[in-house]
C-alpha cells in the first residue's frame, strides 16, 4: 500500500522522519500559514477535523450504507447511531460504521467512492482550511479516519492531493468484510520521508525544513504521523465555526456529475426524518401519479401544487404555430419528466423524443407515447422530421442524458438542421428528499423517486426563437448553431456551458457507455481496460 503513496520518491538522507523532540502544540490556533519562501517540508492535514468542517463522519457511512447497499442497511446503521455515538470512542466508532457500511458488498462494483461521496465532501470542505492545502502542494498529506476506497478518489482527482493516508477495507472472495486494515509499523514515517523528498526551491536549506500538523481535534496527537511534526495547530471550536463552505467557483475542479437518490446530506437527524416520511411519500406519490394520470392540465395543477409538487413559467409563453409545420423546443435535460413540464407550460399535448426510456416511465407518462431514437444520424433526423411536418410539437433533449449539477452538456447538433427556427426552454428543478435520475442504479424508478419527495418545483422559461435557417442553407455549421443555443441556454439559466458527453458521464459514475437497450432497463456492459475516470473527463471540461 505504501508504494502506492510515496509515488516513488526517494528521502533525503539527512531526513529521519521522526522528530527527535516533542512536537509544539498550538491549541485554539487557526491553520498554518505557509509563506512565498516555503519553510515547511510538509504539511499534514485531519481531513476529518480539519478539512471538513462538521467533522461528522456518520452521513458519509449513510450515504455508502443506502447508495451501495440500500435501505434496510441505512435504517440499521440509524438504528445503531445512538449505541456507536454515545458509547463508543472515535475510533471503535468509525470501526462500527464502516462495519455496517460495507459488510458484505462486492468490492468490485463499489462506486460510490467516486461517483456519490465527492459532491458532500467538497461541499463540507472549509474554505480556510483549502487555502493552507493549497499553499502546501505537493507537501500536504491528508489523513483520515475514513477507509480509503471512500475518499481518495476525492482527494486526488477533486483536491489534486498527491498523498493520502488512510485504512484499505479488507476484501475476501471480492467482497469488503467489514473489517479495517491497520496502518503499518512506521508507515508514517516511511510516507513522511517521501514527501519532504519532494522538489525545492534552489535557495531553500533543506535542513530548515519542518513538518506541519494542522488538525482539529487533540485525538490527531495519537496518530502516527504526529510523531513526524515539529508544531502541530488545533484549531478550536469556536474558530471553526466561523470558517465558511468553499464556494463553487474556488473549487479546484468542478463537480459536473454525481450519482445517488439522495438530494440532502444525511446527517443523523435529517435520515430519521427521511425513514419517517416514507410511507406517507409513497402513498402520497400514489395519489400524485393518479391525479397527473387522469386529471386535465388546468385542474391538476393546482392539486398538485397543494401536496407540494409545483412548478412555475419564468417570463411568457411563446407564439404557437396555428398550423402548417410544428415548432420545435430544445431544452435542457434535468429529469425524465421535462417532456411534461414543457407540455404543462404550453397547456398543449407535445411530442417527446429520446434516447432511451423505461417500459415503466414510458407507461405513465401523461404526454403519451414517446418516439424513441436510435442513435443513427439519418434516421433519427427523418424521425423528427416527419413528427414536424406532421404539425407536433416536439420536445428535444439535445445533450442526451440529464446533468443535476448547474451545467449543460454538449449539444447534438442535429435539432439545427431540422427547422428554420428552434425555441430554447430553459429547465431548473429543486427536489428536497431524493434525486429523480440515476446513473448507476435502476431508471425505471426515477419518475417514482419524484413523487415521493415531500416538496419539488420545475421552473420552465421560454427563450427567444433562434433562426437556425442558416444551417439548412449550409452557411453555417450545425456545431457552430448547437453551441449557440447551448451558451443562450446558460446565460438565461447561470449555467456554465461544457464539452462533456453522455459517454464521459457513464464512463465516470457508472463504468459502461451508458446506452440502455430496448429490452432492459439497465445499462450496456461495462467499460473496456483503460476508459476515461474521472481526471480525463474533467480536463474536458471547458466552455463551448
């Protein structure tokens, strides 16, 4: 394991890793300060304390134990919190939690280190304590409490964190036991070593070089590591609590795709009430459905939006067509269910086309049938075509798979070459207990995982028509036109514009391509040796 963290580096050979003397302990202190001239050789950072600033453990447990795992493992990890909190030490605590977690899942289908975790850590992480982690480089080596196959991915891809130290999860016939591994005899040391080998300026004496602690917690001094430290910062309570959230655009790296049902941080409180709420959302997603099914438009809104299922226009709708050829909107892709908001908004019938769509979705939708597309260029082309020329409405999703995060994918050029003119439809949803969409898990119940969250609102807004008779004409390229469309779309909605595909999406969260067959709901197979992760996704993230 240790091979793996010290990245071949060799140590100095006046370095010994241990300190000779006790390390000086600022208590109440904030993080260290790292000046231009870099005086420190390393800095070694509590994630759990430090970084982050509840310090909570138990909602990323939560999170592992109901995405991975599903519900019963969450309600029995709930169940034994107040036994692991009150009566047990931090350590034997996060032994417990992982226990639970894990026991018993395949090892080789665990995704949710990378796919789910990285949106609640980055959201937890202090802005104070990333700008000591930022200034320390290469030198900062964070260590934590948590398993490594939970946080690394994270620390790496997101932070650029280089070393990491942490317990690997102990795996028997491909599946986690439950079990932590123990660090090492003199692991810390031998990691410390490797790290302080790490380049310097040309004027620094690398016998001045001292290693940092910065932690939040006086438990820190326990860890191997501490040894290795000349001072070591705790920072205290009330300090803490003044820290604020890294906002987003001081992240290192975006955060453009994330799986899992759940749309809050599980925190133990906020987890009971979701346990409590479900029979009544299940019976009151029932009653929704029934109402959306077999209601008009005009009547079943205002029902819905008495049982907290709402939506709303932004600005006014836009001229129909009074016969002739159809119009057709081009909208973001948030959930399955967009179709029918734009279909509400209008307060007409529209035509959806798509991808790929469950028996199950496809059977209660309220807009009828959707037209199913193949993914062969001319085919699908004429498939709308024929729709247009038919007078429909048709309704487009041109990024091909849903994005929850405040960004738009890139746009298929084909919806430009099939009008004179396209309506942009912006789409922003808020959803309080779960996530409509999944990557990873089945997509037949995302409709049903709407309804059932306690409060939910899409926000519809119309754009200007584009004239996109310039591509029929062949004077302008449809990539040129899609990306125009694209950025219009993320000016109205304050989302930026990316070059990421539905492929970089599955790749990432999911490990195949991502297409789902028409006799299944799941996904195709998994991703050939050597597909992209999610550091060769984020480097395409660029604007259009």
């Amino acid at each position: 394991m240790l091979s793996l963290l010290l990245h071949g580096r060799r140590p100095p050979p006046h370095y010994s890793g241990r300190s000779s003397t006790p390390p000086v302990v600022h208590r109440g202190a904030g993080p260290p300060t790292l000046d231009a001239r870099t005086t420190t050789a390393a800095l070694v950072v509590d994630v759990d304390t430090a970084l982050l600033r509840s310090g909570d453990l138990f909602p990323y447990f939560m999170l592992v134990a109901l995405e991975a795992g599903g519900f019963l493992r969450g309600l029995l990890l709930l169940l034994l919190c107040p036994l692991i909190r009150l009566l047990m030490p931090r350590g034997a605590a996060v032994r417990a939690m992982a226990a639970v977690s894990f026991c018993g899942l395949r090892a080789g289908r665990f995704r949710a280190g990378r796919a789910v975790l990285p949106k609640w850590l980055m959201e937890d992480v202090a802005a104070e304590a990333f700008e000591a982690v930022r200034a320390a480089g290469i030198r900062a080596v964070c260590v934590t409490a948590l398993p490594r196959v939970m946080v690394d991915g994270f620390l790496r891809e997101y932070l650029g964190v280089e070393t990491v130290v942490a317990r690997e999860m102990k795996v028997v016939w491909g599946f986690y036991t439950g079990l932590m591994e123990e660090l090492p005899e003199g692991g810390g040391e031998m990691v410390m070593k490797a790290v302080v080998a790490a380049p310097a300026p040309a004027a620094e004496e690398e016998s001045d070089k001292a290693v940092v602690g910065f932690s939040g917690s006086m438990e820190f001094l326990n860890h191997p590591l501490a040894r290795c430290c000349k001072e070591i910062f705790i920072v205290s309570s009330d300090e803490k609590s003044r820290w604020r959230a890294l906002a987003r655009d001081k992240y290192p790296k975006p955060i453009v795709f994330h799986d899992g049902r759940l749309a809050f941080r599980p925190t133990a409180t906020d987890t009971a009430a979701m346990f409590a709420w479900l029979p009544l959302g299940v019976a009151l997603g029932a009653a929704r459905l029934a109402v959306a099914l077999t209601v008009p438009y005009r009547y079943s809104t205002p029902i819905l939006a008495a049982t907290g299922m709402s939506w709303r226009l932004k600005g006014s709708r836009p001229a129909l067509p009074g016969g002739g050829r159809g119009q057709l909107f081009v909208c973001n892709h948030r959930t399955l269910i967009d179709p029918v908001y734009v279909s509400v908004a209008l307060d007409r019938q529209v035509r959806a086309v798509s991808y790929s769509l469950s028996r199950l979705s496809e059977l209660i939708s309220p807009i009828g049938r959707t037209v199913r597309l193949t993914r062969d260029r001319d085919s699908d082309g004429a498939v709308m075509a024929r729709l247009l020329d038919r007078g429909n409405l048709v309704v487009v999703c041109p990024e091909g798979t849903t994005c929850r995060e405040p960004y738009l994918l890139r746009f298929s050029p084909l919806f430009a070459e099939l009008s004179d003119d396209v309506v942009p439809v912006g789409i922003a949803v808020e959803t309080s207990m779960f996530y409509a969409t999944t990557a990873g898990g089945l997509k037949c119940f995302d409709p049903l995982y709407y309804m059932v969250n306690p409060r939910m609102c899409y926000t519809v807004q119309f754009l200007d028509k584009v004239d996109t008779s310039a591509v029929r004409s062949r004077a302008t390229p449809s990539t040129d036109m899609a990306n125009l469309v694209q950025r219009k779309m993320g000016e109205a909605l304050g989302y930026g514009c990316t070059m990421l595909t539905r492929k970089d999406k599955y790749l990432m969260l999911a490990g195949n391509d991502g297409i789902v067959r028409s006799t299944s709901d799941k996904s195709a197979s998994a991703a050939p040796p050597g597909a992209a992760t999610a550091a060769d996704t984020g480097r395409k993230n660029k604007s259009t």
